[in-house]
C-alpha cells in the first residue's frame, strides 16, 4: 500500500503507515535544488518512505538534508536507519536533540517507559546517528535550499524542550511537528476538522505550547504542516482549538491529580474523563461512538494524560 499527497509549492508527504493506520505519521518531501525531507516516522515506516521515494522519482543519492522537528521516536526514530540509504544527505535537529541521536540509550529506555511491551513493535531498530551526519539549528536560523526558498527554524518548546517548527517561504507554511497538537484527518469525511493538543511526556508545558501558536500567527503562517497528519491551510481554526482544548486538559488533569495518589490511578482518571469530554463533543457534531476516529483518539489522551499529570508532579515539586 502507498499513498502519496501532493499539497502544492513543490511538497509532497509519503504516508509512513505508523500503527499501521493511514494518516498517522508521514515524511514531507520538499523537492527544491536541495531535496529536504521533514521526519522520517519510526523504523517500521522506512519501507513505506523508501518505495514512496522511489514512486516519485527521487533518488536517495540526491537527498541533502532530513529535517527532524523533534526526537520523539514516532517522528525521528526511523532516522538512523533511513540514513543508511542516504549517502550524501546531513540530519538536521534541534541542539538539545543532538545528543540522542547520537547515543540514543536514553531514547529507548525513555519510550520503553511509556510504550511497554509494544516498544519492539512500534519502534525497533533505533540506530545511532554519527555526530559528523548532523547539523544543529537555532533559533531563528535559516536554510537556503535554492536560490528563490529558504527554510526559517524557529525553537518552540511546549510538546518537547528539543522542537524546532520549520517555516517554509515558497508555501508560507509551518512544519510544525507536534507543536500545536494532532490533526485527526480520520474526520475529514464527515466534514469536521478536528485537533487536540499533543501533552505526552516528559516536558511538556502548557504556557510554553500556547506560546508557540502565537509566534505562528505572529509569523503569519498561512498553513500548517503536522506531524499528525497533513496540512491545514486553516490556521486559525487549529489555534481556537488548541485555545479550547488545552485548559480542559489542565484542569481535567488536575482534578485527577487532586482526587487519586498514585501516578497510575491519576493518568487513568484523566485519560477516562478526557475521552468522555471528547467523545461529547464529538457527539454534539454528529460524530457517533463507534467511528473509528476514537480507537487512535483513546491511545493519544492515555499518552497525553501520562504527560500532564507528569507535568502537575514537577509543577508540585517546585513548590
């Protein structure tokens, strides 16, 4: 199976077929003089790229640069294998990222925590990343990949301290990794256009993460690139939703936080409440219970839940 979108301005996204579900997780193609990829998904998804490559006619020898928006594994996992097919291409990341590419021991153990025994399925092999193959971008430092385009990195923190969003000049678009949350394309049939936050651990921040959307309005992003999935070439609809989303999240965290002790107990209650809220919401648009939509949805908020009650235990500890 293989799906490739074509979104215009000279960028196509090979879908990596992550969880083995369509829309989840994909590589942006950007074709210019210097062929740049945005993600590469987790190992098992190196297939669906290479054949994806393959199909639109671009050959792993011209690739120049791999730009990972962040190192969590189902965006940067698949990096070090996919490098292997890569002769000539450099992989670009974040300064604070940089590290565990290179000895991605805390990487692993890290995701393990989270992912359990599903680790192997998900994300094997994770290969280290020579230091000579990588760059580092700061913020606000720019890529020229051909004469009339260039690539602006912008540091924004709020999903993870290690995100770099990527603002593209040729399509005024914003490759913006799990920034400003998930776009659950499984929805689009019914004519809704449906977002949450991304609150999985162990940094996420919520000041930070609402800053990050106005930096991209500042910016005057005209459409967004997500790591889940696809564009939105409407920009003001995710930042309401994000607005909408994100303090129920807190407070429905805290509430659970408040009325549990143990860590397990308050990520369940969260993640249970979390998916009922939604689920109403859903509901009110006409969404029924058994869409398919809510089986990826109920994985998302267990993983978003372990983060917020993650982050209200460092928020307690500094007090």
């Amino acid at each position: 199976m293989q799906n490739i979108s074509e979104l215009g301005y000279r960028i196509s996204l090979i879908d990596g077929f992550d969880l083995d579900r369509r829309n989840r997780t994909g590589t942006y193609v950007i074709a210019d003089t210097d062929i740049t990829l945005v993600e590469t998904s987790a190992s098992p998804s190196i297939p669906h790229l290479l054949k994806g490559l393959d199909e639109l006619g671009i050959a792993l020898e011209d690739i120049t640069y791999i730009i990972l928006t962040h190192i969590h594994l189902d965006h940067a996992g698949g990096a070090g294998l996919f490098l292997q097919h890569c002769p000539n291409a450099k992989v670009i990341v974040h300064p604070k990222g940089a590290r565990h590419l290179e000895d991605p021991t805390r990487l692993i153990a890290g995701a393990k925590a989270v992912y359990g025994e599903e680790f192997n399925e998900l994300f094997n092999p994770i290969l280290p990343i020579p230091f000579e193959r990588m760059m580092t971008k700061h913020d606000r430092d720019t890529l020229q990949i051909s004469d009339k385009s260039s690539l602006i990195f912008y540091d924004t923190p709020g999903h993870a301290n290690h995100h770099l969003s990527i603002y593209d000049s040729v399509s005024k678009g914003i490759f913006s990794g799990d920034t400003v949350g998930i776009y659950y394309r499984e929805l689009d049939d019914d004519g809704l256009e449906f977002y949450l936050p991304s609150t999985s651990p162990n940094q996420f921040n919520p000041e930070a993460m609402l800053a990050a959307a106005k930096l991209y309005e500042s910016i005057g992003a005209e459409r967004i690139y997500f790591g889940h999935y696809g564009v939105s070439e409407n920009p003001n609809e995710v930042y309401k939703q994000l607005h909408y989303w994100l303090p129920k999240f807190v407070e429905t965290a805290k509430s659970a936080y408040r009325d549990y002790n143990s860590f397990e107990e308050q990520v369940a209650a969260t993640s249970k409440n979390l998916f009922t809220e939604v689920t109403v919401h859903l509901g009110e648009k006409g969404i029924t219970t058994d869409h398919p939509v809510f089986e990826i949805i109920a994985m998302d908020l267990k993983v978003c839940s372990m983060g917020l009650i993650d982050y209200l235990v460092k928020q307690d500890s500094k007090k």
